[in-house]
C-alpha cells in the first residue's frame, strides 16, 4: 500500500499546495498554495518553495534552500544544503517583473552546497555543479561545472582514455595506426611524425587512412580557456579533428558509452562517425583545431539537443 505524504508538526504547507505521495516536509519547512511537489521527495528542515514552483518525483532538496517563483524542477535532482537560487537579474523592493525568469534544473541533475544559481539558466541532465560554485550560464547536460564563474571541468561518466600504445594496428611511431575506443565508430588516429634538421613533417591520406573525402574544412581558434565548442552530433556528416597546434580535449558519446581525448600534436587526429555526440573544450591559450567534415554545411544535418540525439539513437535500436 502507497504510504501518504510526511509533513512534519512543525512545517507549514498551504492550503491549495500540491505535495505527492510518499514526500517527506521535514521541520521550520514552508510550502506556499501554489506549489506543485510530486512523489517521494524529500525537503530538508528550513526549506522554502514559494508558489510558482514545480518540482518533480525523486527529488532531494538540503536544509536552507530556497526555491523562488519560475523555478522547475525535474525528478532525481538533489540540490544540496544552503544552494541559493534567483529568479530576477534586476531585483528592487516592492517591484516585481510581469513574469519572472525561468530556470529549469534537468532530471538527474545535482547542485552542491553553497552554489548559486543566477536566473533565467538550465541545468542540463545528469549535470553536476561544484559546491561552492557560482552559475552565470548554462551548463549542458552531463557537464561537470566548479568555480566563480563556473567552468566545465569534466563530464561524468566518461571514461579515461586509452594509454597509448593499446588496442593499435602497429607500434612503430613512424607508421600510421589507429587506436580503438570504448565508443562506437570512434578512432584515435596517429600519423607518422618524420623530424630531422630542417624541421617535422606529418602526413595522412584520406579515404586510404582517414575514412572520407572532405568537402569542407573550419578551423577553431582563439578559444578561451573556459569555453566549450561542439556540444551535437551529425545524421549524415562525418567529421575529422587535428589539433595543429597547442591542445584540446574533445569528448565523444555514443548515447551509451562516453569518452574523454587529448588532442595535443599535429600527428594525431580523432575520427567522429555521424551520430557520435561530440564536444571540445579545455582548449590550450595557443590552440587551433582543424576540421574536415564530409559534407557541406547544412543546418538540418545538426542534432543540437542531447536527449533528441538520446531519443534517436534508441530508435535505430
């Protein structure tokens, strides 16, 4: 039999909130009319949710939180003690906007204590903010943000890349070879770096090495150190990454397998079939990434929404 909610002797909830079952309103807690709270939460001692407020099943929210109008939570989101969030860029007393900004904390989601969160921002799936952190823009789905401003630092379960030398066609550092991954279709690549007096030379050959003929190529430089490219995946196109100078790191997904890749020598490049989720950030000050891509640009070839890409690659299952 499903257990009724818990509301502590203590705790207040106005008539007209909406609290599932199985949630637990624990002491000095307030819950204004409007609320909307769903299945097996759990809202620790002196948390406040004002009216405009929908918060999913599964949801953990720490002693000291508040949670204003225009803020949506979805299930399994934990948000720990004293996170602070705000809903107005200009706040004034006894002014209020016509709606106040939107900010949506995605299923899965987790928030460390302390951290706050400015308006009008998502927090992707599966995301985790540092304790302690201060959120100026969103953060994509898996992300892992610390810092003031926060930053991407990581992406959770992506594994570690393979040490060099496994899982290759051959060993001899002069010859092509090409590097498995845990990720399907995805290759680290490593061309022959041929060095003498008069300086270094690297080499590939495509459709004999590299697995299409180009069409197009972009190159991204310039890149703050904090600031993330990518973030999609392609139906059609293939892609090519040489990091020509400096260092990038680019993580590629597959919708189940995630993994993380250092690119730091003109001699090596990463091949992204298409429907491979690929993102590229900590760039090197001095960095410059080469792109090839087997077609021309064309936006419709873009999936630009991780659980869109998530939703196809279990249709083609």
């Amino acid at each position: 039999m499903t257990q009724l909610n818990f509301i502590h002797p203590s705790a207040i909830v106005e008539p007209g909130a909406c609290i599932g079952q199985e949630t637990r309103v624990w002491a000095f807690a307030h819950v204004l009319s409007g609320a909307r709270i769903g299945k097996n939460c759990n809202l620790c001692d002196h948390v406040f949710v004002e009216n405009d407020v929908v918060i999913g099943d599964n949801v953990t929210v720490k002693c000291g939180v508040q949670i204003w109008d225009g803020i949506v939570i979805e299930d399994s989101v934990f948000i720990g003690p004293n996170a602070t969030f705000s809903n107005d860029k200009f706040p004034r007393s006894k002014v209020y906007p016509n709606s106040f900004l939107k900010t949506y904390i995605k299923k899965g989601s987790s928030i460390g204590a302390n951290a706050t969160i400015l308006p009008g921002l998502t927090i992707g799936e599966n995301a985790m903010v540092g304790a302690g952190s201060v959120l100026t823009k969103s953060v994509p789905a898996n992300a892992i943000v610390i810092g003031n401003p926060a930053r991407i630092v990581g992406y959770v379960d992506s594994q570690k890349p393979l040490q060099e030398g496994a899982n290759i066609t051959t060993i001899s550092k002069n010859e092509f070879y090409i590097q498995s991954t845990a990720v399907n279709g995805v290759g680290i690549y490593q061309f022959p770096l041929i060095a003498d007096i008069r300086g270094a030379l690297t080499v590939g050959e495509f459709e004999k090495n590299i697995p299409f003929i180009p069409k197009r190529y972009f190159m991204v430089m310039d890149v703050p150190s904090a600031e993330t490219r990518g973030e999609h995946a392609h139906h059609k196109c293939h892609q090519f990454l040489i990091c020509v100078k400096g260092s990038c790191a680019v993580v590629a997904d597959d919708g189940i397998n995630r993994q993380e890749f250092l690119l730091d020598s003109p001699s090596k490049g990463i091949y992204l079939p298409p429907m491979i989720w690929g993102i590229q950030y900590k760039y090197s000050k001095d960095s410059v990434l080469l792109v090839f891509a087997s077609d021309y640009y064309d936006s419709t070839d873009y999936i630009r929404d991780y659980q869109q890409f998530i939703s196809l690659v279990k249709a083609k299952k």
